[in-house]
C-alpha cells in the first residue's frame, strides 16, 4: 500500500506522516519528493524544519530542478526582519493551470504551536480544496506533510489526522535488515477507513521497498500502564503470615457479644419474643377512636 501510494497508483489528497524521536520521517518525505517528480511539473517545497541543503542532499538533479523552494528556518521567530516566518501562515501561490503541481511541507509541528491547528487546518483545506472550488491559478494535486506525534497534543494531532485522506504512523525500526514498521490509515472516497501494517526501507536513491507484516508487529504492540505502587517506600499487601493471623485475630466486641449471648437451639440463631416486654401491648390502641 504504502508503495502504491508513494507511485500514485492509489491517489490521496492530503498525506500526512506522523514521526517521532525514535524515527525521523525525513527519509520518507524524500522518497515522496523523488516520486512527486516523475509525476508533476512542479513540487513546492515548504521548509520550516530543514534547511534547504540538508533537505536536497542525495536527491537527483533532475529532482532538484523541479523543486521550488521556501527556506522558512530563517528567523522563525522575527528577530532579525521583525516578520516572523512561524506566526505568518504561507499564502497560496499562483500556479500555472498547464501544470501539475504537487505540495510538500516538512513539518507542520512549528506551525500549529506558533498558531492553532485550527488555522493550519483551514490552510491544509485551502490547499488541498482549491480544485472544488474552480479557483484560478491551477491547483495542487496532491499535499505531502509530516508532524511529530509526541509533541502536539491529541486534539491537535486528531484534527490533522481528520484532515487527511491518508496517514502514514511510523512505529520504529523492526531490525536492521526488515527497515521500519508504519501503519497506513487511508478513507476512500466512499467513506470507508482501511488500515494496513507495512515495513519500509529506503533505498541510496531515495526509492522505496516495502512489504506487509503481520498485525502482532511492533505497530500493535503497546506500552503498558505504569504500576503505582513500584516507586513506594512501604507495602500495600500483606505477607502470607500476616494473612495468617488477621484471619485469627478475635475482635474483642465479637468476643464480648459470644460470652452475652447463649448458646440456643444447638448454636443456631433463633429469635424468640419475650411477652413481658415493655414494648408489647395487649390493648388496642385504637379503641378509644370512634369509628
């Protein structure tokens, strides 16, 4: 699937990549930018996260040259030029109706914490809406991004994973040979949300090798709940002997009431009503009513 989607054969609008600490989807977004070009005319390129040297290394010239590229690294934050490129979403630029376009933004992470993932996904709808609305300009064809999952919150990441038409999960590396496990969500156009667990690895140029693994990979597996009582400095059970003498132990108010108590109908619990209690009556007390 995962190749599939890289090789257009299985269009989607808006493909996000949810990376962490553990695995960079840089590797990835490369693969997906060598592929873009054999497709579109042109692939802007949007670079919040990478300089644009690191981001073109290895890459083909004939890949290079496609590629239209928006340093955003410099002065995130506007201290230089007093326009912070963080706080500023991107406007979407003119595209030749002749062309095939393609986006590609190397980390959305920055942009929703500088502003709200509410905005970022107005601008990702803006982007990969355009065509619907028969906007002049031409239109985007398909949008590539990638977000760190252990950085934004859940209704951030939910809200991009909506979004998105299909997103790509890495869940770490396998082993060396095998390359890196990734869960792909992808919604077809009927509505219907299929899910598949694949393996990955990149080739030196940038090319894609992958294959389906079983659903007990590392995708399904999940870390468990941390134990409350391992850090405490005392104990919160009790040791078998004493389990053994709790259970012996007579409270004194238990023994109390056996001593009080007769032994009645061979130590079985009977009641009994004693008549000449002052509690019974023998007169009716509703015999003064007139009724």
């Amino acid at each position: 699937m995962l190749k599939s989607l890289i090789l257009g054969h299985e269009k989607s609008k808006f493909v996000l990549i949810e990376d962490s600490v553990e695995q960079s989807a840089i590797g990835l977004l490369k693969a997906f930018v060598s592929s873009l070009a054999g497709q579109h005319d042109v692939i802007h390129v949007y670079l919040y996260e990478t300089t644009p040297s690191h981001f073109t290394f290895g890459l083909p010239s004939s890949v290079v040259d496609k590629l239209q590229i928006q340093d955003l690294t410099v002065d995130p934050f506007g201290w230089t030029s007093g326009t912070p490129s963080l706080g500023v979403l991107p406007h979407l630029p003119k595209l030749p109706n002749e062309q095939k376009t393609a986006l590609v933004i190397d980390g959305l992470t920055n942009l929703v914490r500088a502003n709200s993932f509410a905005a970022v996904c107005r601008l990702i709808h803006k982007f990969t809406e355009r065509s619907g609305h028969k906007a002049p300009g031409g239109t985007f064809e398909q949008v590539v991004s990638v977000v760190h999952r252990d950085i934004l919150d859940g209704a951030a990441l939910r809200a991009l994973e909506y979004c998105a038409r299909c997103t790509v999960t890495l869940c770490g590396s396998v082993d060396s040979k095998t390359g890196t496990a990734c869960r792909i969500v992808r919604v077809n156009d009927s509505g219907k949300v299929n899910a598949y667990d694949e393996c990955y690895s990149i080739t030196d140029t940038f090319g894609l090798e992958s294959e389906s693994i079983p659903k007990t990979s590392k995708c399904e597996k999940r870390k468990p709940a941390p134990d409350p009582t391992s850090n405490l400095t005392f104990r919160l059970t009790l040791k078998e002997e004493e389990e053994n003498a709790r259970r012996q132990l007579v409270l004194p108010y238990l023994s109390a009431r056996n001593e009080l108590q007769p032994d009645l109908g061979g130590g079985k619990d009977n009641t009994t009503c004693d008549p000449d209690d002052e509690d019974f009556e023998e007169e009716d007390p509703d015999d003064d009513l007139d009724i």
